[in-house]
C-alpha cells in the first residue's frame, strides 16, 4: 500500500512537470475565461471534499461495525482472485488466525479500496491544475491544485497496522461470536 501511494503521489509531481513543459514557457500568457478557472476550482474543491468523505465513511466505525457482523470465509480469504485456485500454505496460515483476525484480514479490502478511490480523486485535483496550467500558458496555476493533492494525500498515507489495531481493540467481542450473534 505504501508504495502505491508513493507512486501515485509521485505522480501528482510528475503532473507539476508536465504543466511547466506543456504551458509553453517562454511565450505570453493566455487569458482564460473567470467562469473556466471558477468551474476548475470548484470541480477540484468537491472532488477533494468526496475524496474525505468517503474515504471516512468506508472506514467508519459504523461500516467497520457492519463488516465485521460479516461471517469471513478463510477460503474465500486464500483464494487467488485471478485463477480462482485456492493457495493451501496461504489457507493454513488463515487458519491459524482467531476469528477477530480474520475478520480485520477481510477489511483489508475495504481499507484498500478506500485508500485507491481516494489517491484516485486526489490526482485528478493535480490533473485539472495542469490542465489550467496549460490552458494559461503558465505554470503557477497547477501550483494550489498539486498543493491540495499532495496534503491529501498525506492524510491518506497508508497506516494499515493502526487502523487493524484500532479495530482489534475496539471489537475485541467481534471475533468471539458468529455473525449471526455479534
């Protein structure tokens, strides 16, 4: 996970550097209409508020509550999605876990997808900033865009470990009985 988000905010730099080759240095600065640059800015201001507030309601207590009422199947946790074969040592290892481990191995998902649509949304913000850039014939536009993606993407640095600790030790009972009676 930390890579990922290494390379996807990398990428957000990488589109500083596209905006300063594509923006035409060197040559005049062109006008671009207020109510552009206002859509750009409003755009990337609700991406960035939809951005918090799904990664915080796909990791609410309430929808991790919900989750973990969930029966974790341990061989629907070894099965390789692609081949769809089942990876026996992975499987035995699963089986070794308690039931409240197992069912925070299944909110990794969760976790995972919160954290991709997120990075998702945060480079799209860097994105309309070079476009703006470009359009504009200059760099400094892309530059409160990349700045907002970057700090949200600081928020949503990968800290999987916190989060299943914070989840062990606020449902302790979540392992102890089956879906059915948590």
């Amino acid at each position: 996970m930390k890579l990922l988000w290494a390379a996807m905010t990398f990428t957000i730099l990488l589109f500083v550097g596209l905006g300063y080759f594509l923006s035409a240095q060197g040559q005049s600065p062109r006008p671009v209409e207020n109510s552009l640059k206002m859509a750009l800015y409003l755009i990337a201001g609700a991406i960035a508020a939809l951005s918090l507030l799904l990664r915080s309601r796909m990791l609410s207590e309430g929808h991790i509550y919900d989750k973990l009422k969930e029966e974790v199947d341990p061989q629907g946790l070894a099965t390789n999605r692609e081949t769809g074969q089942i990876d026996q040592e992975r499987l035995q290892t699963i089986k070794k876990l308690t039931p409240l481990e197992m069912k925070v191995i299944g909110l990794s998902g969760n976790y995972f997808t919160a954290l991709i649509l997120s990075l998702a949304m945060n480079e799209a913000i860097a994105m309309f900033g070079m476009l703006l850039a470009i359009l504009e014939g200059r760099l400094e536009p892309i530059i409160p865009f990349a700045a907002a993606a970057l700090a949200l993407n600081l928020l949503v640095f990968p800290r999987f470990n916190q989060f299943v600790d914070r989840v062990m030790s606020k449902y302790p009972q979540a392992g102890r009985f089956s879906s059915s009676g948590f």
